[in-house]
C-alpha cells in the first residue's frame, strides 16, 4: 500500500483520528499528504519535544562552548539531590526513575492547584516550581542502567533556563523554532501562536485518563469531557505551564522535518552533533544522546536498515526519524490519544507499516 493508502485506512477507521505526514530528502518535500486534518493542522508532539527542543539546545549550547557533555547536574543546579552529568541524562543512563505523577502534587496545592481552575501568574508560577523542585529532589535508582526517564529531560529543561538566564521556550523560539509552524504553547500566556490555527485534540479530561502502567497512580476527578486542544496532553508538562524539557511542543510534520534537515542533517550544530549521535554505552538498548536509534522490530520499519538513523517517538502518536546518509527526515504526527491512551496496539502497527511504504516511495524515486 501507498504512504497515503495507510494512513487514509487509519484515519477512516478511527485510529487514530488524525494524521499528518512529510518525508524530506535533501531538504526538497518527497511526500507530505493529510488524513482528518489540513497540512497546516498543529499537533502535540509529545516526546518527540525531547528532540527537537531539549536535546538540540543542549548540542547548540555545547557547540557554542557554554556547556560540557560530562559537567554535572550540580554545576548548574547545585540544590539537586541526585549528581549526574549531562551525557547521562541525554543517554537516559542517569539512574532517575522514569516517571512520576508530579501533578497530583500540584493538584491538592491550594494555591498551585487552582491552575486547574483558571488561574494567575502566581499559581503557574507556583505550579512549575513544584514540579522542578520534586524533580530534583529525586533520587537516583539504577545509574548506568538505561531506563527512558523524563524526569531526566525536565532536568536537562532546567539546566538550559539556568544557563541561557532565560526559560526553554524562549531560547528554543530565538535559536531554534523562530519562523516554523512549531514551537511550545505557554499555558500562562494570555494568547499563543496558536491563535486561530486549526489545533487536533488528544484528550478531553484533566488530568488525562492513566496510561497503560500507570492504573491505580493517580485518579482523574469526575468531569465533563471536552476535546481539549491547544494544552500540552502530558500532564507534568501541563503543570509546568506547558514548557517542559520533555514535552510541549507543537507543530506540523512540514515544520518539524524542515527543523530535523536543518539543525541535524545539514549540520548546523557542526562537531557537537557526532559526539552527540555516537552510541551511548549503557546497560540496555542502544541510544545516542537524546536520539533512539532502530532496533530490530523498531516502528522506523525498513527505513531503520540504514548505519546513521536516528529518531524519537511521542506518545500522542508522533514520530520522527533521520537518515544522514540518504540525507532523509520523516515526520509522522498523528492524535491517537483522543480515542483512549490505553490503545497502542494499532499505532504500534502503523508505525513501521507507514516507515515500510515511505521506504517503498524513496525506492521509486
């Protein structure tokens, strides 16, 4: 089947609701195509936030000599509980847990919980500072054993607000994001780029409904469920105010394929990103720093055979993928959220059919 066969069966069946495409080759549009949605629909991309904000701020920073792959954490941010160095936090090797849900603690606060009200500035800014500080407080349960962690990446967002004197998104908006269709939403903000752009929900309570893992952690109170769109679907970055070193960003597949060829493929953050794209050594799957890379099975299908590939996945049903040596960005951006959290089996199988069919397309070419 053709890229846009797949993807129009999916839509058509429900799930997931929405999905945009764009495959790049040598910065020239190759394919894009829209199922349920417009080319210049936004999306929350999820986790893929990791890559396209966190990690490229940090490589920029490295570039630019204001920071070390293996300073520490305490350097920056001395009242840390934990000590890790950067590399191992872009590794996910650091020893911090995976996840916690920071927000439950944000939601019994009297003056921070009234975000989830229709709040000020003070209770986001009181909300955000919460998360941070629980963060850091956290101690470290497997250092050098790989364990995907965004509690590591909301670090790696701080380090950034620390030595840019200024918070993510701000730098991510001047150096990174300036003049795309990308770019974190400001929960705070009395208006955000968003504004009148055609935004695809992926979920509709808040808290979100619990992810597969995560029964029993957490409750979502009794509420009306509306499409909630345009606010961060994770909810620690939700209680951050929606700027999170781990998830915020939202965007079209054309924005975030163009950023891919331009900072990673056309090396623009020239000697940081091979030190940053080599095979981080650790106990569990191979990673480089703040990229996955394909592993047998992997949901990069057939494009994943290739020696330079790299990528990230979202859990709202995004991803995006690399080749260096074909000169190749692919972005998938779907809201698969919205119909459940709990169905991953079928995202699980568009993934690598989709990354399958793209391949066919580049073969044609």
């Amino acid at each position: 089947m053709s890229v846009e066969a797949i993807l129009e069966a999916a839509v058509r069946a429900g799930d997931p609701p929405a999905a945009q495409c764009c495959v790049l080759v040598d910065g020239a549009v190759v394919h894009e195509s829209a199922h349920g949605c417009g080319l210049d629909s936004v999306f929350d991309v999820a986790s893929v936030t990791k890559v396209v904000a966190t990690t490229t701020a940090i490589a920029t920073l490295v570039e630019r000599g204001e920071l070390d792959l293996d300073d520490s954490v305490r350097r920056f941010l001395p009242d840390a509980a934990f000590d890790a160095t950067l590399r191992a936090l872009l590794a996910h090797a650091s020893g911090l847990p995976a996840w916690r849900p920071f927000f439950r603690e944000v939601i019994a606060d009297p003056r921070a919980g009234a975000i989830y009200r229709g709040a000020s500035e003070a209770a986001w800014t009181a909300a955000r500072r919460m998360v941070v500080d629980a963060v850091l407080a956290s101690r470290l349960e497997m250092p050098g054993r790989r364990v995907y962690s965004d509690l590591g990446f909301i670090t790696l967002g701080a380090v950034v607000d620390v030595v840019t004197a200024q918070r993510l998104d701000r730098f991510c908006d001047a150096e990174l994001h300036a003049g795309r269709d990308m770019g974190f939403v400001d929960l705070c903000a009395p208006r955000s780029w968003l504004a009148d752009r055609h935004v695809l929900a992926t979920g509709s309570t808040r808290p979100r409904e619990p992810a597969p893992g995560q029964e029993g952690l957490f409750d979502v109170p009794p509420q009306p469920r509306v499409p909630d769109a345009g606010r961060v679907d994770d909810d620690n970055a939700f209680a951050m105010g929606g700027v999170a070193g781990h998830a915020g960003v939202f965007g079209t597949a054309r924005a975030l394929a163009h950023f891919a060829h331009d900072a990673w493929i056309e090396d623009a953050l020239g000697a940081a990103r091979d030190r940053f794209l080599a095979i981080e050594p650790a106990d569990g799957p191979p990673r480089a720093l703040g990229f996955d890379v394909p592993t047998p099975g992997s949901s990069a299908g057939s494009l994943g055979a290739g020696a330079r590939v790299y990528g990230h996945l979202g859990f709202t049903g995004c991803s995006l993928w690399i080749d260096l040596d074909r000169r190749l960005a692919v972005a998938l951006l779907t809201n698969r959220t919205l119909s459940g959290r709990e169905h991953v089996a079928s995202i699980r199988a568009l993934r690598p059919a989709f990354h399958d069919a793209v391949a066919e397309l580049l073969a044609t070419r």
